[in-house]
C-alpha cells in the first residue's frame, strides 16, 4: 500500500473546545505549567480551570505536559512525575493512587497504518486504582491498565493489563 499523507483529513477526530480555548490552554502550558517556578499546588486547580476533573492530594511536577485538560479525569492521591506526556486526543482516566512516573507518556493517538490517507485511530487509556506506569514507560491508546498492575520502566503496553498484572518488556508477564 502507497500511502499519500497529502489526502489526510483527520476524519473523526474532534479537538473538544473552540480554537479560542486551545490557544489559551497552549500558552497557559507553555508560558508557566511546565515551568520549574510554577508552584505544584497550583497545576490542578490550573487543569479544574480547562475543564479536567482531579481528585485531591495531586502531585503533578514540573515539566508534566497534557495535551487536552477536558479530556483528562484523575483520582485522589495520584502522583505524576516530571516530564511525564499525557497526550490525551481522547479521554484519559487515572484511578486514585496511581503513579505516574517521571518522563512516561500516555499516547490515546495513532493512525490507521494501512489507510492511504494516515487517518487517525485513537483510543482512551484508563489506569485503575493502584497502577504505577514506571518511568519512560508508554501507555497506547486503547489500553486499561488494571488495578496495582504496573507498566515497568522503559516497557510498553499496548494491550490491556490484567488486575495486578507486570509488564516489563511490552507483553504481559
């Protein structure tokens, strides 16, 4: 198969909010919620403000980057390391006391790989109560990561993870 990204449409996929909205989002994130300086007590009540829904007693550190805040819904007692990607074009759900570790990225977005156009074929991520996405760890779209299972550092999980469930190599151990 050929493909010719020049056709793409991004067929189906719906950003959520007005441009105006994103734009404001975009240099909120850049401007101050990634920075070192901008206080961590802060960044929830920044995300509640773009519509995401967080729970209390979140840490979130520096250099943690969400794509869409509408799109995100976080429990109690969760942690998000630094430089961690929530690259959430879908709904991304993280249960309470979850910990996402420094530099993981949670991708709901990819493409349909044999369309000639490249069209989108995104998919929600959810972490049930208990999961730990190690550091440098992905998540696809589409994936539940069940209840205490964990994503080991560097591994990828790209199929659902059973209720304590380990993955340290990109299968399920």
């Amino acid at each position: 198969m050929e493909r010719h990204l020049r056709g793409f449409t991004g067929a189906g996929y719906d950003k959520g909010r007005p441009l105006l909205v994103q734009a404001a989002w975009f240099a909120v994130l850049h401007l101050a919620f990634v920075k070192w300086w901008f206080p961590a007590r802060w960044r929830p009540a920044v995300l509640r403000m773009f519509g995401a829904r967080v729970g209390r007693r979140v840490l979130i550190r520096r250099g943690v980057r969400v794509h869409w805040p509408w799109r995100l819904s976080v429990g109690d007692d969760v942690w998000i390391g630094e430089d961690a990607w929530l690259l959430n074009l879908e709904q991304i759900t993280i249960g309470s006391d979850v910990c996402v570790s420094q530099g993981a990225l949670l991708c709901t977005g990819s493409h349909q790989r044999r369309h000639p156009t490249f069209e989108f074929d995104n998919g929600p991520i959810r972490l049930e109560p208990g999961a730990w996405v190690a550091a440098r760890a992905v998540v696809l779209r589409g994936v539940t990561v069940g209840r205490g299972a964990v994503v080991g550092a560097s591994a990828v999980a790209h199929r659902d993870i059973l209720a304590g469930g380990v993955v340290t190599t990109g299968s399920p151990a």
